[in-house]
C-alpha cells in the first residue's frame, strides 16, 4: 500500500522560537490549533513542532553535566514532543493526543485521519529534518516553515539595518547557506536543518518560509497562494 494519500500532503514546520516566546503565547496557540484544524479538514497537513528556547535551556544544563551528545539530542526530542502533546490536545480528534514518534507512525496516522501533530523522532533529526523527511516520504504539495523570521535576508537584519529580503532562491543557494550557518550540534540556532535542506533539495519541493505568529499570513502559504515571505525553488 503507498505511503502517499489520494491529496497531495502539505507539511509544516512550526519553529520551537515561534511555539514558545513568552508573549500571549495561549492566544497564539489557540489560533493556531484553529488554523491547523481548518487547513487539515481541506487537505492532509502534518505538522512538527520545535523546542527552542525551552531545549536549549535543558540541553545547556546537559552538556555543563557532560552529557552525550546523544543524551542532549533526547532532552531536545521529549521537549518537541511535550510542545506537540499541547498543540495536538488543542486540535482535538481525529488528531491523535499521543503524537507519533516515528516517521511511519506519522505517515499512517495521515491516511486515517488529518491534521497529524510530532516532535521529534530520533537523534541527529531536527524538527525542520523530520518535516523535510516527512515531506519527502509523502511527496508533499509543499512544505511550509514557520519561523521566528518574516524572510530570508541577504544579511543579518538585526545587524545589519539595510538587510534586503530574498523573496526567491533556488535550492542551490538556500543548501549553501544552510550549511555554511552551523554544524548541526544539539540546541543550536539556524535557519534550517542541514539533512532536510539536503534532502528537500534532491526532490525539488516547493518551500516557503515564512514568520509564525503571522497567522493569516502562514494559511496563505499552506494554502498555496501569494504570501509574504521566501520561496525556494
């Protein structure tokens, strides 16, 4: 039996910074729960939650104990996976209250029922990996990343005042950038995630990223119309 269901899956990827910012974050995560209901009754939608600020604290307090890498890779993963355990009890049924830990339990969960919530699913996968990886196993319409940024820039806007946005970039430059950004440690911070840049690219899916708390603004790119934000393509 295909892993594919009869409509083309949408994925999205909801950045742990964006979950969690300490600001009207139960408002938030009510719209969002109502968008992610609406969005998965018209069209199969899994979606993956990070654990920002909330990992890199615990993952922090690991590595000064000496923890493994692999040990902080697991901190990061139960705290994706509480962050999806909130977003998918606020969703409601068919979404199932104890989210997948794998990507086939995921996949199957989609084809009885949508939206489908995750965190985390093994060490050495970000968020944004499980969501490209998803993607790829569901030959996905898109995949949408929902960040803490309103677009890529060509520069640091928080350095640089005169940063331009990239509305456009293909998936040679956008993996370039991916991989000159970071090594792929526990609990940094980067654009995405390495082995999903490399995996989404091989594949070609369209990709948009997008600010998180936009919430309108997130519906039009799962949603496949004009947005404001970066498509790579």
């Amino acid at each position: 039996m295909p892993d594919v269901p009869a409509k083309k899956a949408i994925v999205l990827s909801i950045g742990g910074s964006v979950f969690r910012t300490g600001e009207d974050d139960v408002a938030y995560l009510e719209h969002l729960a109502d968008l992610v209901r609406r969005v998965g009754k018209r069209q199969p939608l899994a979606v993956t939650v990070g654990g920002g600020r909330t990992a890199r604290e615990y993952i922090g307090i690991g590595r000064e104990l000496g923890l493994t890498e692999i040990e902080l890779d697991e901190i990061g993963i139960d705290v994706t996976r509480l962050h999806a355990r909130i977003l998918a009890a606020r969703v409601g049924p068919p979404t199932p209250s104890h989210p997948p830990t794998t990507l086939a339990e995921a996949v199957l969960e989609l084809r009885h029922g949508s939206p489908v919530v995750l965190g985390g699913t093994e060490p050495g996968h970000t968020t944004d990996g499980v969501a490209a990886l998803l993607a790829v196993r569901l030959r996905a319409a898109r995949l949408v990343n929902a960040t803490n940024v309103d677009a890529l820039y060509d520069h640091d806007p928080k350095l640089d005042p005169k940063a331009l946005p990239i509305r456009r970039i293909s998936w040679p430059q956008f993996r370039e950038l991916v991989h000159a950004q970071s090594d792929g440690q526990p609990g940094q911070q980067f654009l995405f995630d390495r082995l999903g840049a490399d995996q989404l690219a091989r594949v070609r899916i369209p990709t948009a990223i997008v600010f998180g708390r936009d919430l309108p603004n997130l519906e039009k790119a799962l949603l496949g119309r004009s947005f404001l934000g970066t498509e790579i393509s």
